[in-house]
C-alpha cells in the first residue's frame, strides 16, 4: 500500500510540508516511514520505524527545495529501519520512494550486486535508486537516466525519485496511484488528492505508463510507448475537497467523526437526485444489451450486496455480485456488451482494478460508483459518479459504506421510476441526526458487555444480510474481536453449535412482519442455547432479547441505513475500550494497493 509525496518549490521550507503530508497519508500504511531533502546538493534522509510523528516529527533535517516522502505498509521486507523508504543509491545522489510492488526485482539486485552496488535493505524499491545511479555515472543526463531506469521495471509502481543537484522531481506510475498537484510556488506529487490539499486543490491525474518531470515552475508528462517516449497533454483538474474536511475536529478519532458525518452525507445525496439521474439512465439502457455484474471488496462489497438486493426488489433488475480478488476465477461467463458495476471507496482497491481491467479485456462496459475524486477507477471506467461522502481517514469504512448504500437505493429507485426518493433519504438523514446520542450511549453499554468475550455473532435477514456482515467485519477489524455475519436462517444450519452460555449474539430484526417472525423463531434458537441477545428493532415490538435498542426505521429498504450505524459504534467503542486505536487497526491499510 504505502503514501508517497514530493515537493519541489522556488524557496525553502518542503520538509514542513512533507511531514503535513505524508500525516495525511498514513492512512495508507504506518510501519515505517520517511523524508528525503535536498538543499545545496546533498541529499539528507531521515527515515525509521513507527509513526510518522514519532519518525520524523521533530527531524532535525537541513531544510530544502525538493523532497520526497514516504509512509509503509510493509510487502517486500519485513519492518525495519533499513527496509524504510526513502532509498538512497550507493554514492548518496539519487533518492526514491515507491508505492507498489516490483516483479522480478530479485534478478536486477542479483545483477546491480555484480556490478559493485551495495544494496542495503531487502526491498524491491531500492534496486531503482541504484539503476538511476548506473545510468547518471554511464553519462546518461537526469531525466534520460530515470527513464532507462523506469523501462527495466514490471509490476506495479508509483514512483518519485530526486537526484543531488537537480532542482526536480522524477515520477513514474504503472497501476499504482499518483497525482500531481499544481502550486503558485512549486509542483507537488502524493498517492492522493487528501494529501495535497493544503497546498493545492489543482491536479493533473496521471495515467498508467506516464513519467513525469516537475520543477517549481514546469510539468512535463510523456507516455511510455514501447521504446518511446510521447509527449502528453492532460487538463487541469479542480478538486472541490478543502483541508477542513481533513481534520478530526473535536473528536477523538477520525472514525467516530465519520460516523458522526453520515446524517449530512445522506442529506446530500437526497439533495443531488438529479446528479445521479444521467448515471441510472445511462445504466438502465446499458441493461438493455448485456447481463450485470457487480465487483468490490470489503465493506464496499457488503454494500454491493445490497445493491443487488435493492436492484432485484426495486427495479426487478437481476444481477450477480463476485467479491473482487476472486473475479479472474468466477467471470469466465462475462461476454461483449455485458455491464460490470465497480463499487469501491478509494478507486485505488488492486483487485477492483483487476476485474474492470478483465471485464474491459473482455468487451465488457464498467461503471463505477466511488469516492475519491480522480482516483484510478474513474479513469479507467466508461462511466462513473461519486457518493459524495469527502475524504475518509479512519482505516475502517463507515460513512463511505452508508453512501454507497444511499446511492444504490437512489439508483436502484430511479431505475424503477419510483418517486419520493429525496424525501426519504432527508428522512432517514433527520433520523439519525435526532438520535446519535442515544444510539452512542446504547452503543458504549453493549461495548462494555462484548468487550471480554472471544466471539460475537451478527445475524440478518433480507437486506440486513449484508448489514450483518458489515457489522461483523467492523468489530473484528478494529477489535480484533472474532465476529461472524450470518444470515439469520441459515445460522442453524451448523455455526449454531458454536453458542454456548453468554455467547452474544446482535440480531437485526426486519420492519417486514413476515421477515420478523422468522427472525424471533431464530432469536428463540439462540436465546434457548444460552446466546446473550442484542436486538436492533423497530420501535414498540415485544421481542425477546437480553439487551435491545429501538430505532425508529419504518420500511425494510432503508433500514440498513439506520441499523448499521450502531453496529459502527459498537466496534468502535470496544476498540476504544480494550486500548485499541481504531483509525489504525494493526495489519491493514485503507487503500489495498496490492493483490
Ligand atoms: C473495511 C474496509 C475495507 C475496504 C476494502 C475495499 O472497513 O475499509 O474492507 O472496504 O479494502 O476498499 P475500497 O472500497 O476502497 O475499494
């Protein structure tokens, strides 16, 4: 995964603006991280393991002109201060940070070792450091020398190289996210917009097999076309983001503000039905000419299966749904004109890449549904909106989820041709507006109870299927808690045998009152093997269970609008109990860059 950014301006002060940066970045992986300056000539890094604030918060680094940046989330090498980014080559004069990772990158060391290169760490990045150096010290000029260097690689990379002397930045991208962003001045590069946004709100997107040359007052991008290098022309994006959206305010993590934000979100999306109006019918008469497959992963796909759902039951439109790191085995069927819809938060998710690039390989059109302005799934999909939900921070996806689930109902309604969509969303949005304070403090009293326990069950039906899961998967993620989503019915089929005396069991029980019957018989199963039952219900139903919260959800369609968000602060809240930082879970990264 790993954040990459570099700055090069007319005037001094870039390492400030690195450390902003590269904070805004660590989303994206916090093993390690690191900053490299240049000033007179010399290259100075400062790099290690742990927090950026604890790396390099207080480095006492000569300030320069042109830097890079670099925060890990470790694949090729374990955790250590000499696997950190930024990677120098042997003489000191050419420093690189990458995000992605390098095929075959064994070899190349293999070689560089024979040419007299000493490498120091067990990375793939660092064999581009010293390839750049070979070619600078075989006469090569700078740029010359980065492109020659750039053509040995194969894999996935984001990458930005400085070299001693030159007042610039070398950038190369391949199926790894980079942006550039434009300033009065200098000229920056990071991973994503967010990064950058307190320097810039003006950005180049680059593409695949682009390099990039950036001085403080010039960009130049050129297509690597077999041996050849094309001048390319790209517009001049405007992100509405603002660096406000970035911060925490009087909250104590970034998830808990996100959860907070959800009411607005959903407001905006009722307030922008026209906006998707074009998506749904240009989605509704592709339908026309082929069969529909939806792809995500993680809470994106949870989201998408309630798309399906929403899809089937509103619009009497069938679809499949193949979570996205198992697409190449489960597509073989997809044909010429067939639809994949693409749900993902960050647009940068490696495997969500992989199946649009599949079903484009396949003749198959790909539309998108996405968060983060510009990011790689927009470029690459014949159509796509965005859910409006601003810059997520936290690791675990909340608000973005309810997005997704919004603009699904919201497409899946004007494909119907159902009215009175906006009016519901404004409702559900004054809904939980009204009651965030009493579904946190339900929330912190279950967090309490769950916080000792080994395992914690989720059980739905019907379209609180998916809300299970994503309620399962929020706990585990950042609990570390084992949780389990299962639909409702299915649970007696064998994971029954895992209740035992005080095994609490969260039960989402359905507005539908057929749905609901069938639900308390699987409550009574539970409940009579000794489960510690949590109900979210509907106000004023006599439902047995140990603990129960009453919402005020009246129709089974937007309930998971409202269901999930209690499920979001109960994993919230036992992260914070047991001590752990739930904006950070150990082991994961919010932008999976990699397969
Ligand atoms: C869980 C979570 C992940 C992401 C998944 C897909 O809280 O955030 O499961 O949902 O990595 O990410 P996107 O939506 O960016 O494709």
């Amino acid at each position: 995964m790993c954040g990459i950014v570099g700055i090069v301006r007319r005037r001094l002060g870039v390492a400030r603006d690195l450390i902003r940066s590269l904070k805004k970045l660590e989303y994206r992986g916090y093993d390690s991280a690191g900053i490299a300056v240049m000033s007179d000539g010399d290259i100075e890094v400062v790099k290690g393991v742990g927090t950026i604030e604890a790396v390099v918060g207080d480095a006492k680094i000569r300030d320069g002109y042109v830097g890079i940046g670099h925060t890990r989330w470790a694949t090729h090498g374990g955790v250590s201060p000499e696997n950190a980014h930024p990677h120098l080559s042997c003489n000191g004069e050419v420093a690189v940070v990458h995000n992605g990772t390098l095929d075959d990158f064994e070899g190349m060391r293999r070689e560089l070792i024979a040419k007299g290169h000493v490498l120091h760490s067990e990375t793939d990045t660092e064999v581009v450091a010293h390839l750049v150096e070979g070619n600078l010290k075989s006469g090569d000029k700078p740029l010359s020398a980065f492109v020659k260097a750039i053509k040995k690689l194969k894999g996935s990379y984001a990458i930005v190289s400085i070299i001693s002397g030159e007042r610039a930045l070398f950038l190369a991208r391949n199926k790894s996210p980079l942006v550039i962003g434009l300033g009065e001045d200098g000229n920056y590069c990071a991973s994503d917009v967010a990064a950058l946004l307190h320097l810039t709100n003006r950005f180049i997107f680059m593409d695949d097999g682009e390099i990039a040359l950036l001085t403080p007052s010039e960009v130049e991008i050129w297509r690597l076309n077999g041996d050849s290098l094309e001048k390319v022309h790209k517009e001049t994006e405007e992100v509405e983001w603002t660096p406000q959206l970035l911060d925490k305010g009087a909250f104590d993590h970034f998830m808990l503000k996100e959860i907070h934000e959800q009411p607005h979100i959903l407001r905006k999306i009722a307030e922008s039905i026209d906006y998707y109006t074009r998506f749904s019918e240009r989605l509704n008469s592709l339908l026309r000419d082929g069969s529909l497959t939806i792809v995500a992963a993680g809470t994106s796909y949870h989201a998408g299966l309630i798309g399906k759902y929403l899809l089937s039951k509103l619009a009497g439109v069938r679809s499949e749904i193949i979570v996205a790191s198992e697409f190449p085995e489960w597509s073989s069927h997809l044909r010429q004109g067939d639809i994949v819809l693409a749900i993902s938060q960050s647009g940068e998710t490696a495997d969500v890449l992989e199946a649009v690039r599949i079903a484009k390989s396949k003749g198959s059109k790909v539309v998108s549904i996405v968060n983060v302005p510009g990011s790689t799934l927009t470029r690459i999909s014949d159509e796509s909106i965005f859910i409006q939900a601003g810059p997520e921070i936290g690791v675990a996806a909340t608000k973005t989820f309810s997005a997704q689930v919004a603009v699904l109902y919201v497409v899946s309604s004007l494909i119907s041709g159902r009215s009175g969509i906006s009016r519901e969303l404004t409702e559900v949005s004054e809904l939980l507006r009204g009651s965030m304070d009493s579904l946190d403090e339900f929330s912190k009293k279950m967090s309490d109870l769950l916080k000792d326990k080994e395992h914690v069950f989720f059980l739905g039906r019907g379209i609180n299927y998916p809300t299970a899961l994503e309620g399962a998967l929020k706990l585990k993620e950042i609990s570390y808690i084992h949780a389990e989503g299962y639909p409702a019915g299915e649970y007696k089929h064998g994971p029954l045998a895992l209740i035992e005396e005080g095994t609490p069991a969260i039960m989402l029980v359905p507005v539908n009152e057929e749905l609901r019957k069938k639900t308390i018989y699987n409550i009574m199963e539970v409940r009579s093997r000794g489960a510690f039952t949590i109900t979210i219900q509907p106000r004023g139903m006599e439902i047995p269970a140990d603990a129960s919260l009453e919402t005020d959800a009246w129709d089974e369609l937007i309930s998971p609008l409202i269901y999930t968000v209690p499920l979001q602060l109960i994993a919230y809240h036992t992260a914070v109990i047991l001590g752990r930082d739930p904006d950070k879970p150990r082991n994961l990264a919010k932008s999976v860059t990699v397969e």
